[in-house]
C-alpha cells in the first residue's frame, strides 16, 4: 500500500497501437536460476513470490517447461525448514511451508536499484529479514499450490524432477519429492489443527500480512453488513481449500505409500467445504469462514469472485449435485455484476457500497491473474467458449492498455481506465480514483496468461494442463448456451485502428493514491469498510 498523490501532465496522441509481446516480457522476468521475478516494475522487481511464481509455472507447463522446472526448484530451496515463534519481526516461517517473499541485496552479481533496496530495509525491519536478504512466509495458498505444481508437471513430464536435489536455506540437501511431502504434511497439519478442519491462516507477526491468501489487501475480505473480516482468529479462505483438495489428489498420485490417507482426507475436506461454505440462498460460496468476537464461525458474505476459482480444481469432479454448484457459480460469475470488457471484477458491482474508497481488491478492480482462472475454469467445466470469452477480454485488455498490467480499474458503468498510469487525460477535470495501488506492469503472472491464452486461441490445446476434467454432459452444454446470452460476445482486437477505437473511448480518470491509502487506514482502525454503513448498523 505505497504510493503518492501526483496530477501528471496531459499528454496526447498515445502509442497503444501495436501489440504487447509476452514473449518479451517473459524474458526481461527471467531470474538467473530463481524463476521469475514478481514484475518488472517499482514495487514487485527483483523480488520472487511463492504464489506468483507457482500460478506462472502452472501456465508454462506445456510451453516452457524449463522455466517451471526452474520455478519448482526455487521454491524448493526456500522451502520453510523451522516453526519460529509467533511474535515481532518472526518471518512467519513453519516447515515445509512454501514462502510468500523473497528478496536479497544482490542479484546476479549485482547490487539492486535503491528503490527496491528500500523496500527491502523496510520489509526486512518488519518481518525477519536483515540487510542484505529477507524470505517472509505470510501466505497459506502457496503451500498447496506448490504441490499442485508438482503434480501437474509429473503427469506432464515424467516423475524424474522428484529426484533432483536442492540445497535449502538452512544448508541441507534434499530431494523435490522430499520437499512435496513436507509440503503435504504442512497441509494436513493445518486441517488437524483447525477445529472446523480446513487449512487456515492467522498471521504469526503483529505486523504480517492479516490476509494471507491472494486478496491479501486490507478490505479484501469483508462481511455485507461492512464489517472486516476478524483477521485476530483463524480464517478458512474458500479458493485454498480447492487447493489443498487438488494438492492431497496430487501427492496421492506420487506416493502409492500414503495414497488411501490423502485421498480420504480430500473426500472428507471436499465434504466440510461444501457443507460449511455454499450459501443456498445466494446459490454461491462464501468467500470464506472467520470467527465473531465470541469465536463462533461464521460466512464471510461478501459476493466476491473467490468462489469461482473453484472452477479451475477438481472439487466438482464426480460430485453428485456438481451441477448445482458449477451451475450456481457460473451464473453469477458471468452476470453483469461481475463481466466487463476487460475481465472479472473481484467483487460484485451491487456490493459498491461496503467501501468507501476503490479498494485493491474490490468492485473497481479487475485482475488479469484472476481473469486468466476464472476462464481456465470454465474451461475445465466443460464451457470452452464462455471461457473464450473471459480470455479474450484478457487479452484485449493488455493490448489496449499497452502493457501487461497488474488489473485496471473500471467504474460500476463500465469505463475501463486503460491510461492505468493517467498519462494521457483526456479532460482538464478527470474523475479522482481514490485507490490504494498503482497497477504494476508487466506484472508476471499477467505476461504467462496472455502467452497462454495467444496459445490456445490460436490451437486446439488445453488452456489448463490438468487431467480429470468433467465428461460431456446435456447440462454443461445447456448452462453454456444459457450464460453466453448475458455475456456480451467480443472478439480479439487484432488492428491497430481496433485498438485505438477501443482506447478513445476509456474513462477519464486520475488516482488519489494518497487518499486511498488515507481511507484504507480508517477502515482497518475502525473495523469496518464504509464509515456510513457503520453509523447505520450502530
């Protein structure tokens, strides 16, 4: 949440007339043997992130899987070796957990810019680092992502990765498939621990992230009386446990040893979400489960877009009433409420009111890396050309901003701010965003989907490399047919008069970005996303 107030000068006659190579983005994120780093821009440069470099890897299986063998290795190496203790400056660190951060002072020989260097000192004071390096483990789906990665690639490449051998950070040796299984066994300890048993998170640090999934903003998770989510208890985030189901399916493959006991336990962990998380009345999931002041469990209501990345896991695979709940997520995901031109946004439109600025995770706010998993997902339904649609509108959208950009910020009438950097103003008196981040580009995650997605528009291949995707059934085929006709049908922009056409008609807008950060602030004191809403419900 860093940032500054500026009123950049007017500038005309914009360059997005061509299209953004992501091949050559990809290449400028490449790191010496670490993978790649989280973005070539200010905040994320010469830093490697757990969860992105997993999420990037998943994307190249089949088109380099080098850099994914790569990105596995990394974060084998800094896989968690020790539980250290919960308080001020704890890296946050527990066995075979998969780290969130990773920064050091020299990279490839050489020392990094002084912006990121700054960002390292301050990081470091806070959670465990020193002065020259800084490995922070504040996020939960990284963990089983990783063993998700694993597997996928196995099934991909042959299992033989699982002998390579890394030297971790506390100088040991060990072997990929010993680094899976203490990944797994991380897992399972945290569903043996919670007493609704799911994997959940709970910061470790007084000043970790209180957030530790991908929405990891202030105001990312929140109730619809406005109310924050109770980051002081332990939270159960819906789109984790799809991955923890995927994660324990995956090592059963790998480890015949051990097989029966992961594959009970999905069942059992599949049951509890199912059972704990969908909300029959909204005929959607929760985003997740917190606990009120007296401890007692409770749904995080917010219709926001995390329940359709359960899309992209196998939790529906074989299910009874998998049409229910596919059904149920679909539809709401492809309304109005959610669909633009550039993508999903992360929460519902109708919900604008629960926060008083645009947050960074919120109605405003729509994500390439989560536009890329709501399409793999529809995909893996079994409703490739809904996906097309959402994948499109990727793509679009990088094309037309002229960048592989973090997300965008479109207004709940669907002005889309493509001049994400507000360089190019099209009046004296733009509308004043008040947000808390300035979009990163070329943001990796970004560059892998739209490589990704350039790759599958243009082939018969798979948009998600997984196996066990749903057979063809009538009602697949007729919730497809029924979604596409709320969804407005686009096409790829292939021109450079298409892409100016396009641009010409953006909204006019210029970021508050100290604002946000102001009203981000006030919201985490108070406990609540809408000052108002909070005089209402007193």
């Amino acid at each position: 949440m860093r940032g500054s107030t500026a009123r950049p000068a007017r500038r005309t006659g914009a360059s997005r007339c061509t299209l953004v190579s992501a091949l050559a983005d990809l290449a400028r994120l490449r790191s010496n043997g670490h993978g790649l780093y989280g973005s070539g821009d200010r905040l994320f440069s010469y830093a490697i992130y757990g969860r992105d470099s997993v999420t990037a890897a998943e994307t190249l299986l089949h088109m380099r899987p080098e850099v994914a063998r790569d990105i596995i290795l990394t974060l084998a190496r800094l896989q968690g070796t020790v539980d250290v203790p919960i308080g001020s400056q704890s890296n946050e660190e527990e066995r075979g957990k998969i780290h969130h951060e990773h920064r050091t002072l020299y990279v490839n020989g050489r020392r990094i810019p002084p912006a990121s260097e700054r960002l390292l000192r301050g990081l470091a004071s806070k959670w465990g680092g020193d002065e020259t390096s800084l490995t922070y483990y504040g996020s939960v789906d990284a963990t089983p992502l990783f063993v998700r990665l694993v597997a996928r690639y196995c099934a991909t490449h042959g299992q033989s990765i699982l002998a390579d051998r890394v030297t971790r950070r506390d100088a040991c040796q060990i072997t990929v498939r010993e680094s899976v299984l203490a990944a797994v066994n991380w897992i399972t300890a945290k569903m043996d621990a919670s007493s609704i048993g799911l994997v959940e998170f709970q910061r470790r640090n007084p000043e970790g992230i209180p957030f530790q999934v991908w929405k990891d903003s202030n105001t990312s998770y929140i109730h619809r009386d406005g109310t924050l989510a109770n980051s002081d208890a332990a939270i159960a985030a819906v789109e984790v446990q799809g991955y923890a189901y995927d994660a324990l399916l995956g090592a059963a493959r790998l480890f015949e040893t051990r097989a029966l006991e992961w594959r009970d336990r999905a069942q059992a962990l599949r049951e509890r979400v199912i059972r704990n998380l969908w909300m029959p009345a909204e005929n959607y999931f929760a985003m997740g489960l917190d606990r009120d002041g007296g401890g007692r469990v409770r749904w995080i209501d917010c219709i926001a877009s995390n329940g359709a990345l359960l899309l992209e896991t196998a939790m529906f695979d074989g299910l009874p009433a998998a049409s229910e709940y596919v059904a149920g997520v679909v539809r709401r995901i492809c309304s109005p409420d959610f669909v633009t031109e550039v993508g999903i946004r992360c929460r519902s439109a109708s919900e604008g009111g629960l926060v008083d600025f645009q947050d960074y995770h919120g109605d405003w706010t729509v994500w390439m890396k989560e536009t890329f998993d709501v399409a793999r997902g529809l995909e893996r339904q079994g409703l490739p050309r809904v996906a097309r649609q959402i994948g499109i509108r990727l793509l679009n959208a990088v094309n037309i901003a002229g960048a592989h950009v973090e997300f965008l910020y479109v207004s709940p009438d669907q002005r889309v701010m493509y001049d994400f950097r507000a360089r190019d103003l099209r009046t004296a008196e733009p509308e004043v965003i008040n947000g808390t981040n300035q979009p990163e580009a070329p943001i990796t995650w970004t560059v892998t989907a739209a490589l990704a997605l350039k790759t599958w528009l243009g082939s018969n291949r798979k948009l998600l490399a997984a196996t066990g995707a749903p057979d063809e059934e009538s009602w697949r085929q007729a919730l497809e047919a029924d979604v596409l006709d709320q969804v407005p049908q686009l096409a790829v922009h292939r021109t450079s008069a298409e892409l100016r056409s396009a641009y010409a008609r953006r909204g006019d807008f210029i970021l508050n970005i100290a604002g946000g950060v102001e009203r981000d602030r006030r919201a985490r004191a108070r406990g609540r996303g809408n000052e108002s809403r909070g005089e209402i419900a007193a």
